[in-house]
C-alpha cells in the first residue's frame, strides 16, 4: 500500500484551515467584543438606543451572531480534522505530523468551545443590561 504526499497547495490549505480551526473562536471573540461592547458605549455617549438610525438591540444581535456563527464554524473545522487525524493514525500512518494536528484539533475544539460560550453570554449581558447607567 503506497500512500501518496498532498501536494505544496493541499498542503497549504489545509495548514490555513487547521488554523482557522484552532484560533478562528478567539478571533471571532475579539471581534465580539470590540463591535458589540463598541455600540453599547457609541449609544450612551450618544444619549440614545440608536447608533447610525439602527436600534441598538438589533446591532448589537448581529455583533453576537456573526462572531458566533464564525466560532461554530471554526469549531466544525476543528472537530472534522480531529475525524480525519483519528482515521489516518488507526490506518497505521505514525507520522508526527498527523500527531500535532491531531492535538492542535484537540485544542482548537476545547477553545471553540470556550470562546462560543463567551460570546453567547456576553451577548446576553449587552442585551440583557441597559446601555447606559447614570
């Protein structure tokens, strides 16, 4: 059984997504929190609930859910190359390169998880909580 090397760009593609697999949530989660936290204070310095003639609720809605969705796909990214590294190592293939993606995808599952769950809470807190306390 001959096993055949990806080439220079399968290669360079599947490094770019084992990355984003692995640091796509905490990417997602600065955003999160430079946009949603950014509108918050925007509305109160403005002494109003809109920012641009957008209500504040829905801005703010869309600063959670697009990190968060971003996360859920680095997070889908991270768990399908944690199947393949899992099938490739049972298969006989000892290499260390399958090993240190295999735990990168260990990792990035762990962090995906952790960055989602901040980004849904803190998006409940800037829902939740009035924009601005006098």
């Amino acid at each position: 059984m001959t096993t055949t090397r990806p080439g220079p760009r399968a290669r360079l593609t599947g490094g770019l997504l084992l990355w984003y697999g692995v640091l796509g949530g905490a990417v997602a989660w600065a955003v999160h929190v430079l946009v949603a936290w950014g509108l918050d204070e925007l509305a109160c310095a403005a002494g109003s609930e809109r920012v641009s003639a957008v209500p504040l609720g829905p801005a703010v809605g869309l600063a959670v859910v697009v990190p968060a969705l971003a996360t859920a796909g680095s997070l889908a990214v991270a768990a399908l190359v944690w199947r393949r590294t899992a099938g490739a190592q049972s298969a006989g293939a000892e290499d260390r390169a399958f090993a240190r993606s295999r735990m990168l995808a260990v990792v990035g599952i762990w962090l995906n998880l952790l960055f989602l769950t901040i980004i849904v809470l803190g998006g409940v807190a800037v829902l939740v909580l009035p924009p601005c306390q006098s």
